[in-house]
C-alpha cells in the first residue's frame, strides 16, 4: 500500500509539474482567402523599421486556385507586412499562438479584412487615424499650394509663403 500510495503521489507530482510549466505555442498560422488574386504567390515580409521602409522577406507564401492559403512559422512578436500585389498590402500585428485570418480582394480598392489579431485591429485603427491625420493637416494644404501654384504667382506671393510654412508647421503636428 506504501508503494502504491508512493506511484500516486509521484504521478501527481509529474502531471502538476508539467501542468504548471505549459509554454504558450510561439508558432503562428496566417491563413485565409483571396479573391481575383492573379499571382500565384504573397509575400510575408519582417518590418525591420518602418520609418525607414526597411523590410526582410520571410517567406514567399503559395495561393491554390481558388486563392486560399496557409502559414504557419515560429514568428518573433513583431510587425509584418503580407503583400498581396504591388499595390495592396496589409500590416499585422503578430503574436505568439494567433491564428490569423485574411480575406478580400486582391484588385479592388477595399481594405484586406484580418481576423484572429487584436493588435493587428489596434495598428490598423492607428493607421487610419494617420491617415486621416495626414490628409487633414498635411494634404489640404499641398493642395492649395498646388492649386495656387497653377496660376503662377510670383516666388514671393504671400499666400504661397503662409501655406508652405503652414504645411511644414502641420507636417510636425502630424508627426
């Protein structure tokens, strides 16, 4: 009865161990559906610095017939860009165990729709905030200067003066 009583508590003590210890998955699965894809292939790239435009490619991911693929790496945390065409990209905010889900179109002008990443649904409404931002501040105005500009004033017009110095004071604000 010792030995047995022994076993139990030696077994109990094995399976709390290891239950205890469980490391979360650092494996990452990208995968998903996109519609009117010409290519046969997507790139995951690695944004290294985003400022600079610095990027490392991962992996070339393969789309079957009907567009449907999937990935699945031991991806560091960071952020990737997975570029559907030279024109449509979509940035992910990647982290351990996410199982994220793409889908959209690869040639219409609508956003890609990621699901599975709630950091990615964070970067993506920062994004968009930027933009808005951008275009606010920064845009309106070069807009006017080129508009302005198609008249042909002088180099020393005021209005031209006060809106290239407001574009640059707006351009800060925005960054």
């Amino acid at each position: 009865m010792e030995k047995q009583t022994l076993s139990l508590l030696i077994v109990l003590l094995l399976f709390i161990t290891t239950s205890c210890n469980k490391v979360e998955s650092s494996k990452i699965r990208i995968s998903g559906e996109l519609k009117n894809a010409a290519q046969k292939m997507i790139t995951l790239t690695l944004e290294e610095d985003i400022n600079r435009k610095k990027s490392q490619v991962i992996a070339e991911i393969q789309l079957d017939s009907n567009g449907q693929f999937s990935f699945e790496e031991d991806l560091t945390p960071h952020i990737y860009t997975l570029k559907i065409t030279d024109k449509k990209a979509v940035m992910l905010a990647v982290d351990k165990g996410q199982q994220i889900v793409v889908s959209g179109d690869a040639t219409d002008d609508k956003p890609i729709n990621v699901t599975g990443s709630e950091d990615t649904a964070k970067l993506q409404e920062y994004e968009k905030f930027r933009k808005e931002s951008l275009n606010r501040l920064v845009i309106s105005v070069r807009n006017q200067i080129k508009e302005l500009k198609e008249k042909k004033p002088s180099e020393d017009d005021p209005k031209l003066l006060e809106l290239s110095k407001l574009e640059i004071e707006n351009y800060n604000k925005h960054k």
